[in-house]
C-alpha cells in the first residue's frame, strides 16, 4: 500500500495514467480526499540489485488566460 507523499498516511488513490520507461514503470496517482497528484515510479535497475522506488510530487499547473 502507498503512502501519501505530502502527508505520510495510508489513504485511497485514483489511478490517472500509468506508463513504462526504460528501467521503471510509472504511474500518476491522485488522492481521492484531497485532490494532490504525484507520480510514482519503480522497477529494477540493472546496475544494482534492489528494487528502486521513488515518488515525484507534481504540481498543479497554473494556466494563464489568452488576452486578444
């Protein structure tokens, strides 16, 4: 079970987008309270002999409005 990068507990996710890369696979999840996004990535590196896990917080992007 994954645990929420901004606040450290247990919660429930909705699954956004899920891809591969050439070492990881990744999927973008948000958290169904509150709304904050984050990616999270894993797989296994060929250089080491662990499974590497790491968890990227993504921001929500501000959009500008087109003036004419």
């Amino acid at each position: 079970m994954l645990r929420c990068p901004y606040y450290g507990y247990n919660c429930e996710f909705k699954l956004i987008k899920a891809w591969k890369s050439k070492f990881y696979d990744a999927i973008m999840l948000q958290r169904l309270k509150y709304g904050e996004t984050f990616n999270h990535y894993y797989g296994i590196s060929p250089r080491i002999d662990r499974v590497p896990e790491f968890v990227i917080r993504v921001s929500p992007r501000i959009r500008k409005s087109i003036k004419k």
